[in-house]
C-alpha cells in the first residue's frame, strides 16, 4: 500500500485547523476576555491646578457672526494680551464692556448696543477689517476676582446675531483651579474632583462648561462628608446655604464660574437642582485634602495578573494565525515519503 492511502481524508485535514483554533480560543481567549471584564475601571477625576499669573488668549472673530472661543476666563491679579483674528470677510469689533456684571438685553438694537457700552464704558475697543488682526492687553488686580465682563460686536446686527461672550476673572493666583462638564444625559463629566491644597482657607473656581442644550445648576454642599438624597436635598439647602449654586447656560459651549471658599478638608458633594435632574444622576463629589479611593475589588476570588493575560493574549494570536496559515494551504505538513516509494 502507497504513502498516500495511509494519509488522512481530505476533509478531515480541513476541519483539523478550524478544531484546533476553536480549542485554542475555548482555552485561552475567552478565558482571557472574561478575566479583563473583571478588571475595575478606575473613576474619572478631574484635578485641581493653580491658577495662572499671566495669560495670552487668542480670539477669532467669525462671518457666523461669533467668537471663537465665546467664553473665556483670566487669573485676578494679571496682565492679559488677548489676540484678536478677523478670520471672516466682514468687519467686526472686540468691544469690553468696563462695568463687571453688566449684561446687554438680547434683544437690543444696534443704537441700543451703543447706549450700553456709553453708558458702562470700554475696557478694549477694537475693530477689525477681514484678514487682519489686532491686540487688547488688559490688566486685572486681585479686587477684581469673580467678576464677570461682557464683550460684543458693535458692528449693526451682529450682537443680535450671536456675536457676543463673557470675560470671567477668576479668584486670586494662590487658589487653585478645576474644570467641570455638564451634559443632556444629566451627568456632570467628570464626577470626580480632587484638589490638594497647602492651607486652608482655600479658594476654589470651578468652571464649568455645558457640553448640552439643557440649563443646569452647580450646587455645593457647604458640609464636607454629608450625602444628599433627591427627597431632601430642598429641605437641606433651607437649613444649610450652599456654598456656591451657580446657574450654568442653557446653550452648548455656554460657560459660568463657580467660586468659593473651603475652610477644611473633606468629601463635598455638588448636585444639579433643576428638577429631576439630581434624581436621575447628576451629582459629583469633590475630594478636598483627601485621596480618592480606589477602585472597588474585582467580583471574583481569582486575582489574574497582568503577565498571566498578555501571555494568553500572545498564545491566541499565534494560534490563530498557524490556524489560517492551515486552513489556507488545506492541510498540515505531510509526513515525508519512505525510501523508494512514490508521491
């Protein structure tokens, strides 16, 4: 009998490959993949910075009309150049307004526009023809931490087209800064902030930035390590102020700056108080002085380490690919022929 009667049936050669993977991946990948699952996915947190004694911002002013950014935000106690960039076909102004906290009605008229600026003065007055660009370079003193400056277009119907924003001076340099995200899903992104001063009291400025369309609140509890229900938290705020409830722009982009003062060390819950937003899940906790925990154990005995899943991952890639290499060719090295025999 030949070489060639002893082999095995065709078919069985192909299905060998494919039964050899399956038993690889039975074995090592899914093993592998399951393992993973159980791995804990570390809180997002959000870290505190101290603030910046100086700064140079760039504005665009766009044909939409706009600016771009519409919000911006500069440390007390610093000087400020802020470049200015036509990047439309129009004329457009960078007009500050001097008085903190003014704001223009969002139906004002153009002669409406300029009685406001003559009435609450100018910081920065600046107009720009297409294609060029310009500088405003402002100072802001430590008195002037907190406040809130309106910029906008005096160009006829560009202010009521949109072109207009907000200047916030945040608290003085030795305070330290954090960044907060509010969204449609009534989510605060991230939930988790964590700010390790030197001394106490400290000064905190959040600023939070709506991701949505929805307005929202920032909304602090003034007590550290006190958990709020969505059944009591009204009657809690009657009883305690918060420390700081700022409303948040109900627009995308549209920014506020939530500023206060912690005395002490501790875990401080913030909610939304618009309606039904707190019950659905939108709360955070800031971690002040203190570290934020770990992740919570793995649900499972079984501690898997990390060498242990790359090597099974390493395993399977080499299975898999041998499997394709013996599917493609349709069978495995064939044995060599005897001596004298034939092929």
């Amino acid at each position: 009998m030949t070489d060639r009667a002893t082999r095995w049936p065709r078919g069985l050669r192909r299905a060998l490959p494919w039964f050899v993977g399956g038993l690889l991946l039975a074995s090592i990948g899914l093993p592998s993949v399951a393992a993973l699952s159980l791995v804990p996915a570390a809180p997002e947190v959000g870290f505190a910075h101290p603030l910046n004694a100086s700064e140079n911002l760039t504005v665009n002013l766009t044909d939409r009309p706009s600016y771009s950014p519409q919000f911006l935000s500069v440390p007390a106690g610093s000087a400020v150049s802020l470049h200015l960039v036509n990047v439309g076909q129009f004329n457009h102004t960078f007009t500050l307004a001097k008085t903190p906290g003014a704001r223009i009605p969002s139906n004002a008229t153009p002669s409406e526009v300029d009685a406001f600026f003559a009435t609450n003065g100018v910081l920065a007055n600046v107009s720009l023809s297409p294609g060029t660009d310009g500088w405003a370079n402002l100072t802001f003193n430590l008195s002037q931490g907190f406040d809130s400056f309106e910029f906008a277009s005096v160009v006829p119907y560009q202010f009521g087209a949109g072109m207009w924003g907000l200047l916030n001076v945040t608290s003085q340099a030795a305070g330290l800064e954090l960044s907060e995200n509010t969204t449609d899903s009534l989510s605060f992104v991230p939930n988790v902030l964590s700010a390790s001063p030197t001394h106490y009291p400290l000064v905190i400025a959040v600023l939070v930035t709506n991701e949505g369309s929805f307005g929202h609140t920032f909304t602090l509890a003034p007590q550290s390590n006190v958990t709020l229900q969505a059944t009591n938290y009204s009657q809690y705020f009657t009883a305690h102020a918060p420390l700081v409830n700022q409303a948040i722009p109900a627009l995308p982009g549209g920014a506020a700056w939530a500023n206060f003062t912690i005395t002490g060390p501790g875990i401080y819950q913030y909610i939304c108080t618009v309606s039904g937003h707190f019950a659905n899940g939108m709360y955070g906790f800031l971690y002040v002085g203190v570290p934020v925990p770990l992740p919570p154990p793995a649900p499972s005995t079984a501690i898997v380490e990390g060498w242990v899943l790359v090597g099974s991952a390493v395993l399977l890639g080499i299975g898999v690919v041998l499997t394709a290499v013996a599917a493609i060719s349709g069978r495995f090295p064939s044995r060599p022929n005897s001596p004298g025999g034939h092929a």
